[in-house]
C-alpha cells in the first residue's frame, strides 16, 4: 500500500521547489522504507534544481539524510524496522569490475530502489497507483516525511547521534573528510591547504586535523568562512582577495608549499591555484564540482617538472558500510565537531528560503527537521 507523504520536488528547470504530496512504495526486494528525521541542504540539490545535473525532472530532491527503517523488503537481512540510518548515495555492488577488483568505492553499478517514488495524482498512473515517477536526488529523494532507497544506501548507526548532524556525513562531510583522509592521504606532519571554507572544505580541513597534519591552512575570500574554518581545526588562514594564495601558502610551509591541496571549489583559477600551491611531488585533490563548461590548461612542462599527483575525489573515495559509523563514533567521542557544521534548522516548505542562502554564502548547512 503506498504512502501518502510531503515532498520538496523541484518540477522544472531553475523554478522554486514545490512542496507536493507524494506516492512512497512499500518496499521490494532489496529495498527499505525510511522515515526520514532530518536532512541537509546541499549544493548538489541546488545543482539538480537548475538543471545542471540532467533534465530528469521532476525531481525528488534531499540526499543528505538520517532517519530510521519503517519496512524492509524481501532479502533484506542486515536490516530491520526501528534500525537507525545514515543514507548513502552509493551503495556498492559487490559484482561490477571496480568491486572485484577489491575497489568499491568505486562501484561502477550502485544500487539504488528499483520502484519509483511518484506524484500524487495525474493521469499517467504507475503499477504502485502513484502518478508522474519521480527522479530522486542521487537516488535517495530525502526532503519528504519517508523515502524508498535500495538496503545497501542505509548504514546503520549509533542512535545517540543527532540527526541533524549525523545526515551530514551521507555527502558534504564525508565527501570533505574522505578527500583529505583518503584521496589525498594526509598523515601526521603533513602540511594541508584547503581551498574553499564552506561545508566540503571545512570537512576537509577536520580530516586533515584529525590525520595529525601539523599545519592546516584555510583559503576563501570571505572572512567569516576562515573565521569558521579555525572551528574545525585550520591552523592558518589566507584571505585570497586581498592576498596571492599561492605565495601565501609558500610563506606559510617554509617556501616550500603544502604536501596535500584540496580544492573544494572546482574552478579553474582555484585548481591553477592549488596546482603550483603544492610543494615538488605534492598532491592536489580536487573534490569541488565544476561547471561541466569549464576547462582548465596548464603547461605541460609544469605537470612533468612539478611532478606529484593529480586526482579527483568522488564521495571522499569512501566505503559507506565501513566509514559512516566511523565517523560517528568520532562525532560522539568529541573529536569530529559535526554539529558545527549545522547552521540552522528548517521546515520543509523553508528548502527554498535555503537556497538563497547557501547562494549568498551565509549558511554552511541548512537542516531539514521533520
């Protein structure tokens, strides 16, 4: 029997999100059903909003989500109604080349729910009796009183954690953490530059901290972003507006530059930027998401002298299952300060409200709280 819940669809390319009702299947094989508790407001959902993702609309926005299992379908066995989640936009296959090559984090073939979650209403009527299927945001669709999500997107975790900060580490956090901790392999004495101090930088720059970097820097152009970033463990601060962030840098780590950049902005100037902010052999990790317009040159003569590596982040190169309860557990023992990153929390029909204010760089997370 579906369920008749409310839902922040975004139903057109670049108009304000809609709250609607909508049509949540109970669950098939493989899949749960979730009543989601909180979720945040991320970039991405503003990304699938305008369109710049694909034109699936309408879309069923939210990713970033902890709520508890209502119903698992058949063959869920690690999993059980009243079990409390952090919802995972990849969930490895087991099966794909990346998987068996002892890889997942790179699944290829991520499991999402086979069932549509739909409009309610409409002419066009599906099998589940719901109208116009819906795209879920990262095939997760959170920002609704419950969702449909394939068993492997819910890891289980510890239930003390608060759900406006645990739905964190289901993107932003994780997808900073990881990127400093496992793409870009930060390690005790390293010295770290971040470039871009919003929820993904910030992230970042908790992970280097907790690595045991001896030296954090935070680089953005807003004041308020690098007085934040010290929160979360950066040691030195560059406004790159009124100074050379690279030179900055370099003055900063003995001339040398830092061993591990992260761009958490993705643009080109700032991957320039972090290009030659690295020291000789050095890593840049780009985990910031560009504009699919844009493009970036650089000499080649630079990346063959310069050496190093070059590598791209995607979903802080995490395994769900293994590091959700991990960093939870550093949530709760006080060494990763996840409630720093919650802004404020919000209704529903505030998503939009949100949006603007993540534009205008005054909020590092709006909470969802249902």
């Amino acid at each position: 029997m579906p369920h008749e819940v409310r839902a922040v669809v975004a139903a057109k390319r670049g108009a304000p999100v809609e709250l609607q009702t909508i049509l949540v299947p109970d669950p098939g094989p493989g899949e749960v059903l979730v009543s989601v508790q909180a979720c945040g407001v991320c970039h991405t959902d503003l990304h699938y909003r305008d369109g710049a993702i694909n034109d699936e609309f309408p879309f069923l926005l939210g990713h970033e989500a902890a709520g508890t299992i209502d119903a698992v379908g058949p063959g869920v066995t690690d999993l059980a109604p009243g079990d409390y989640v952090v919802l995972a936009w990849r969930a490895p296959c087991g099966g794909c080349r990346s998987c068996r090559r002892g890889r997942p984090w790179y699944c290829f073939d991520s499991r999402n729910a086979a069932q549509p979650m739909t409009l309610f209403g409409g002419t066009s009527r599906t099998k589940s009796g719901g109208g116009t299927p819906l795209a879920p945001a990262l095939g997760i669709g959170a920002f609704a009183e419950k969702t449909l999500v394939a068993a492997g997107q819910a890891v289980k975790i510890d239930a003390a954690a608060r759900p406006e900060a645990a739905g964190l580490i289901g993107c932003g956090v994780m997808a900073g953490y990881g990127a400093a901790v496992h793409t870009g392999g930060v390690g005790p004495g390293d010295t770290v530059a971040v470039i871009g101090c919003g929820g993904v930088g910030n992230a970042a720059i908790a992970g280097a901290s907790i690595a045991g970097a001896r030296r954090v820097i935070a680089v953005d152009i807003d004041e308020r972003k690098l007085d934040g970033a010290t929160r979360f463990g950066a040691t030195d601060t560059v406004n790159s507006r009124g100074a050379d962030p690279v030179e900055a840098v370099r003055d900063l780590t003995g001339g040398h530059g830092a061993d591990v950049v992260i761009d958490a902005v993705g643009r080109p100037e700032t991957y320039r930027q972090g290009f030659y902010m690295r020291d000789l052999a050095g890593t840049l990790v780009q985990v910031g998401v560009p504009d699919p317009e844009m493009k970036i040159e650089l000499p080649l003569i630079d990346l063959f002298a310069r050496g190093g590596a070059l590598k791209s982040s995607w979903y802080g190169d995490c395994l769900p299952s293994r590091d959700f309860p991990v960093l939870i557990d550093r949530y709760l023992s006080g060494r990763l300060d996840l409630d720093g990153f919650v802004t404020e929390t919000i209704g529903l029909d505030e998503v939009e409200s949100a949006f603007d204010k993540m534009r205008d760089g005054r909020v590092l997370r709006s909470v969802v709280v249902l």
